[in-house]
C-alpha cells in the first residue's frame, strides 16, 4: 500500500483519504478517517472519535475470514471448502490491514480488476468476499445494510460452455490415461507401462458418461447403492433443496464398469465402502478402501489429456455430454431425471449448443 505521511502523527494519506495507522502485535491497522478535501477539522473530529476506543483485533479481514471459514465454510462440500479457503488467502493477503468496517465498493473493485479477463474467477470472488460481509454484519463487525459488494458490484456475464467431448476423445483420454508416456530415447516398440490410477480412472470416466453424474457424487459413492435395479445417486448439491434420487439403471456397459471395479477391489485388496479408491504405492499393500479424492482425480485427468494431446476438456463435460446424448435420443424429461434438476430450463443449459441443431432443408 503506497501512501505518505498525514499531517498529525500517526495518520498516513492513501488515494486521497487520512487513515490513523495503530499496530496489533505485529500487525498494522489502517483505520479509515476522512477524505483529504473535506478539510483539517473533519480530520481531527474523526481522529478524536476513532481513538475513543481500543480496536479490536477481530474486524481485521484476516480474521474475519479465519472466523468465517471455521464458522460457515466448515458446512460446505469438501471440494467447495477447498476452493474457499484458497480464495480466502488471496482475500486476506491483499486486504490484510483493513478491517470489515473500513472494505468499501472501490476496495473491492480495484480488486477485481485484476480478474477482468476471468468472469467466472471474477464472480467467485465477489460471491465471498460478499459473504464475508454479510457474516462481518451478523457478527456486529460491520453496520447492518451496508455490504459494498451485492447490489453495487454487478456480476460479469459468462458465456455458455459449448465444449461437446467425442466418443473419440474419450476412448483417447482413456488409453492415454491408463499407459504411461513412452520416453524419447526407448527403443521402438517398447511396450508402454501402465499407470498406477489408469485402470481406475478410466472407470470413473465411463461411470460418470453412463451416469451423468457429477464427480463429487460419484468419488462418493458407495457400494451399498448398487443394487438389483441399478444404482442409486443422492446428488449433494440438492440434498439441502429437492432433496431428489436419481436410479440409474443396469444396462450392459454399465453392468460391464461395474464388474472391472469390482475386479480392481478385488486384486488390490481395497475392500471398503467406496467404489472408487485410491491406488496402492507398492506391490502388497492394500488400499484399505480408501476414498479417491477429488485431487487425486482431477490430476490424473488433467494428466491423462496432456498426454492425449487434448486441450480445453473438463471433467464435468462428461456429465454435458451425457445429458446431451440422454436428451437426443430419449427426450428432453429422460435428460432432466438424469441429471436430477427440478426444471428443464437447468437441463438445457447442459444440452444447448452442445451439437448442432438438426433441420431438414426448405426444398
């Protein structure tokens, strides 16, 4: 923060407004006082009142995000809170001497800019650092109604993703994910070695085409939802609003992921209560049935499209691509189960723009 030294001792003069700067321990805090063209008697009459009482330490952003993440972030999904909490650092780096009282709608918006060219990195932050507020006038840090973000910083518009992944990306991100990459200098025809998630995460990539699931729900999944008919999905994300299940029902490539999971539980000793686990490090060593996390996941498909020579590909087209495909050839109703939403308009913005619109030609 750039800023000289006000006229009484103590203050400091930033973008044309006086701030009283007093220190907590090790940190500064920069207290707002008044702007510099309202005059030197506003100056000492703000300077009076904000030296009445002892600041305190909590309206410091670093510690409203810390009191935030412990007392509603911990709700969350854990991939959310993951999102969240580096965010959060990103927040209380840049605004590590302010207190809640003190954020206004230019702060907040010089902080943004730097997000410009990214509307949705650009909309996270707004969201939390709104949230933020939000808490910080619950907690009494900030006076009720005067959030400086909701209804004075506008969202920016995102444009629709279109990206539609072909059956032959998929089986290419697949193979690529299963054998590892060939180095330069082996010799040619030298047998390809396999990864050690490979095998794995070419069955969640099936199950989550087959499914139209989205990843966090399937990463949670447990064997006791496979049953007779199908298997049976609790979306998280609508667990707390429709509160909807979703069958899947057999069918025989499903029924054929099904079994080479089971197959992998079984060679690998990984007899816990979710499918999807992570892998053994060393030969003879069981998984014990451990989870496969998000990181783990999302790595090794990042991984598996930079050796398929694929770019601009995410996961979660594959549940766009399902939905899409669902939609074609059952209807749009078929499309909406699947994907669990409570309107169709939420399925569309799934299958839209996804292929092209078919049409006979007018003559």
């Amino acid at each position: 923060m750039s800023s000289i030294k006000g006229p009484v001792k103590g203050t400091r003069i930033q973008d044309g407004r006086y701030y009283l700067v007093r220190a907590i321990g090790k940190k500064r805090v920069w207290i707002k006082l008044t702007k510099v063209d309202e005059g030197l008697p506003a100056l000492y009459a703000a300077l009076a009142e904000a030296t009445k009482a002892p600041i305190v330490a909590d309206d410091l952003m670093p510690k409203v995000i810390a009191a935030w993440e412990k007392a509603v972030m911990a709700r969350h999904a854990a991939t959310t809170q993951r999102d969240e909490r580096a965010r959060g650092k990103v927040i209380a780096l840049e605004f590590d001497t302010f207190r809640a009282r003190d954020m206004e709608s230019p702060d907040v918006t010089g902080f943004l800019e730097q997000f410009s060219d990214r509307p949705k990195t650009f909309n996270l932050y707004r969201a939390q650092i709104g949230e933020l507020m939000r808490f910080a006038m619950q907690k009494g840090w900030r006076d009720a109604g005067t959030n400086p973000v909701r209804e004075i910083i506008p969202t920016m518009s995102t444009p629709a993703r279109d990206r539609y992944p072909t059956d032959s990306e998929i089986r290419r991100i697949k193979v690529a994910g299963i054998y590892s990459k060939t180095r330069r200098d082996a010799k040619p025809g030298a047998v390809r070695q396999k990864t050690r998630s490979g095998l794995m995460l070419a069955a969640l990539i099936d199950m989550a085409y087959l499914t139209g699931q989205r990843i966090s729900d399937l990463l949670a999944l447990e064997w006791s939802a496979l049953g007779r008919d199908g298997i049976v999905f609790t979306p998280a994300k609508t667990s707390k609003t429709t509160g909807g299940r979703v069958l899947i029902e057999w069918t025989p490539k499903l029924r054929d992921v099904e079994q080479r999971l089971k197959a992998l539980r079984t060679e690998r000793r990984a007899f816990g209560t979710f499918v999807f686990t992570k892998q053994v490090k060393k030969k003879g060593m069981a998984a014990a049935g451990q989870r496969y996390t998000y990181w783990g996941a999302s790595t090794a498909w990042r991984r598996a499209c930079e050796r398929a020579g694929i770019e601009d590909l995410h996961f979660h087209d594959l549940r766009a691509k399902a939905l899409t495909d669902t939609e074609e050839s059952d209807g749009m109703q078929a499309a909406r189960r699947k994907g669990s939403h409570s309107t169709e308009q939420q399925t569309s913005d799934y299958v839209r723009n996804k292929k092209p619109q078919k049409s006979k030609a007018t003559r």
